[in-house]
C-alpha cells in the first residue's frame, strides 16, 4: 500500500525559512509529477509547486523565487524549501504524488494527511 507523509511543518517568523519534505511509501513502480498545495482557513486548497519526473519545476506566481522544490528519487521524497515566508503563507500543506505501484498498469493520485505551517510574529 503506498501512502505519503508530510513533514516539517511549523511556527516560523515572517520571514524566515521552513523546509517540508513528502516521503512516500510502499511498493511504488514509478512516480510522475508531484506536487504541493495549500489550503488556509475560509479558502480554497490552492496549487504551490510541482515537478516533474524529469525534474522540471513549476510554481504559482506568488511563491516564485521564494520556494524551491526539489526531489530525491532514491529517497523517495520530495521537498519544498519555503524562504521569505509571508503570514499569507500560512496554510496547512498537502503533497500530491502521481504514480503507479508495483503490479498495476494505472497512474493514482495519491495524498498526504498534511502538515501545518504557520507564519506569524
């Protein structure tokens, strides 16, 4: 069974640094894109960043030159370095990975339960 776990949340200055992590695991055949998003309170879960298996990032405007994502196929694990937070970052994380698991000839969108980050002074 393959499952995703989010890590790294947390309280962080304006300003400040967060680095989250997605590791996935399981009998994983192969993964597609991953992706992180984010949902704050009252608002809709919004698209953050995703990658490619080719390695090729993309990122909503309002994270560009702040956030880097990055992946660790050997590990499994895709991250997400948060610079310059803002308190309109603050939101609970999602990761999102697409992949097929060993033995099966379909692609699943598979998600994480979360992690929380909080911006604020």
């Amino acid at each position: 069974q393959v499952q995703l776990v989010e890590s790294g949340g947390g309280l962080v200055q304006p300003g400040g640094p967060l680095r989250l992590a997605c590791s996935a695991t399981g009998s994983i055949s192969c993964t597609r894109t991953t992706g992180w998003y984010r949902q704050a309170p009252g608002k809709e879960r919004e698209s953050v960043a995703h990658i490619g298996s080719d390695g090729y990032p993309e990122y909503t405007e309002s994270v560009k030159g702040r956030f880097t994502i990055s992946r660790d196929n050997g590990k499994n694990t895709v991250y997400l370095q948060m610079n310059s937070l803002k308190p309109e970052d603050t939101a609970m994380y999602y990761c999102k990975a697409n992949l097929k698991s060993r033995g099966s000839v379909f692609w699943y969108d598979y998600w994480g339960p979360g992690t929380q980050v909080t911006v604020s002074s």
